[in-house]
C-alpha cells in the first residue's frame, strides 16, 4: 500500500492506495477529546463493493462500500 497526495485539491489530507489483495489494513491514530465525533470515511472502488471493518477503540462496525467507478464518494 502507498500513501498518495490528495486528487482534488479540495481535501487537506492524504490517502491510501494498492488494497488489491483484499485483506489490506490502515491504521491512523490522533488525539481526540471526549465525547462523540463524525468519522468520514472517503473511498473509490472501480471494480466492484468492497467490504469495509471499522474499529474505533473497542466500537466496531462493518460495512459494504459500493462501486464508485473512477469517481471518489
């Protein structure tokens, strides 16, 4: 996997790249107070859903993402 500038100019931020193999995993760690947050979560997938397991400390949820062809959602 790869880290990669971000595309559109619009997100301050970077993104990772290359789960092909589809067991690929990301781990980013930051400082937070209490008390609840949004967690956005941006992907692309052109070839079809993919699934997706959040863990937030010990909160966990799983997900499908679906198809987005070239265009990230």
């Amino acid at each position: 996997m790869d880290l990669q500038a971000s595309r559109d100019g619009e997100l301050d931020t970077t993104f990772v790249t290359g789960f092909d193999e589809g067991n690929g995993t990301a781990t980013f760690r930051f400082p937070a107070w209490a008390g609840p947050h949004d967690l956005r979560v941006g992907y692309r997938s052109a070839t079809g859903q993919r699934q997706c397991d959040l863990r937030v400390n010990e909160q966990r949820a799983s997900v499908m993402l679906a198809r987005t062809g070239n265009a990230f959602a």
